[in-house]
C-alpha cells in the first residue's frame, strides 16, 4: 500500500523567530521609528477607518523557509502593510509571513548606520554556479518582495533615498521642489527634518501632507492646541478688555451728559422743553 507523505505545513508568525539576536546599531533608530509611527497615525486612520493595517518596526519579514529560519527573513526598520488585520487570530504579531498572508508592505524603510552598502545589496539568490546564497536586502525588496517604495536613510550622512518598483525594477525617485519624495499612495511625502526630539537634536526622517504641511506627532499636536488655546484666551481676553474699554466710554460720556443737563437746569433752562 503506498502511502503519500504530505509536506509539513508553512509555520505562521507565532512559530517563527521574532528576532535573530542582533543588537539595535544605533541610538537614533527607536526614536526614528517612533517619530514615523506616531505622526503617520491620522492619515492612516483616515486611509484605514476600519483599522485594516500593520506596521512593523525592525521586525522580520519572511518570505522563504530556510535552517534556521531567521535566514529565511529580512527586517525592516520600518514598514507599512495596507489591508491587513493589526493582529492574527487575536493574538500581537511577532513576525510578517508573506507566504500565508501573501500581501507586500506598500513602503520599507532602513535607517543605515554605515554607508548604505547592505541596504543597496543587490546580490541574488544564486551564484553564477546556480549555488543558493545568502541575497541582498534590496534584491529580496525588490525582486521577491516588489515592495513599491523603498527608502534607505543614512543616518550619518543626513542622506535619503527613495526607490520605486517600475516595470519590474526599483528606480530612484527624484525630490520635489521642497526635498521631499510623494508616496502617492499614502498621499504623503517623505523627507529630512532638523530639530529635537527625546532629547536628541539632529536631523529626523519626517512626513509631509502632499501640500508640504509637516505632519506632527502626538506631543507637538498637543502643544499645537495648547498653543491656540492659549490663542485663544489671549484673543478673549483683548476683546473682554476693549469691551471694558467701550463700556468706560460711554459711562464717561453718560456722566459728561448729566452734568451739562444739571447746568441748564440750575441756569433754569429745561433741556427737555426749549
């Protein structure tokens, strides 16, 4: 009797590695990551009213089966899926599994530490020889992955990089006139920003609207408001004093009127038959 052996089944995110035991490189990517996170939230949720998407910081992407596993994967320092749920079967993901969810992130961005060279390696799968090797990052973006947009910044260079996936192939993107990269599909732009943030002043990766407006993150929108509170009352307060100003006025008026009454009345002239 023959009996078929059936493959075993794809693992999903909870039984792969969620992290392949490298250290962070730098003290700028948590905060960067964060910075992109926190003021991309309202536009996503304008784009996602039904909270239909992920992002994932510095976390894998699989996108083949490999021994160990964790080879099998790259990791973005930041990326973005549309039209997935923001966790799987109720549970936080650990990881990103293209084969059972076979959706690409719309944008993958890496904040380099050294010149760029891993973010730009193009190296495939095969060898000349048709031996498996380990590829580059950006030939698995771009040819496994076809992940739209693609974003390297070099953190000390202050230099970004943005690449779109035309016609089978990622192609360099040019700024606009402030600077900044449109990522149409998001209806945002992405661009350099100087300025501080958790106690680190330099240059930040940042969003715009499509109209060059920065898109603020939470602690700037609060003292945005706090701002035109402050406004606000400032303005109340002006308006409250020319009130008091005007009522002066015409009390000092009225009074000025009484007394040129009492004068005609004492000189016995009735102001009120001439």
């Amino acid at each position: 009797m023959n009996i078929s052996i059936l493959p075993k089944a794809f693992p999903d995110h909870t039984q792969l590695p969620e992290s392949d035991g490298t250290f962070v490189k730098n003290f700028q990517e948590h905060p960067q990551s964060l910075i992109l996170t926190d003021s991309i939230g309202p536009i996503l949720q304008q784009i996602h009213p039904d909270g239909q998407y992920a992002i994932g910081q510095d976390c894998g992407i699989y996108w083949r089966e490999t021994e160990p596993a964790e080879k099998g994967a790259e990791a973005p320092d930041w990326f973005y899926v549309p039209d997935v749920p923001p966790k799987l079967d109720g549970q936080i993901r650990r990881s990103y599994v293209l084969w059972r969810e076979h959706l690409a992130p719309l944008i993958a961005i890496e904040f380099a530490s050294g010149d760029g060279s891993e973010e730009r390696d193009k190296t495939p799968l095969y060898n000349k020889a048709g031996e498996i090797q380990k590829p580059g990052k950006f030939w698995v973006y771009e040819r496994i992955m076809r992940i739209p947009f693609y974003a390297i910044f070099e953190v000390r260079a202050n230099k970004l990089e943005v690449y779109h996936f035309t016609d089978g192939y990622y192609q360099i993107t040019t700024p606009n006139d402030r600077g900044h990269y449109p990522i149409p599909l998001l209806g945002v732009e992405l661009g350099l920003w100087e300025g501080s943030y958790q106690n680190q002043t330099q240059i930040w990766l940042r969003w715009w609207d499509l109209e060059g407006n920065l898109l603020l993150i939470g602690a700037e929108r609060a003292e945005l408001e706090k701002q035109r509170a402050e406004q606000a009352e400032s303005q109340l307060e002006q308006a409250e004093s020319r009130l008091e100003q005007v009522e002066s006025e015409l009390e000092r008026e009225r009074r000025e009127k009484q007394q040129l009454l009492d004068l005609l009345r004492a000189a016995g002239i009735d102001p009120d038959n001439p």
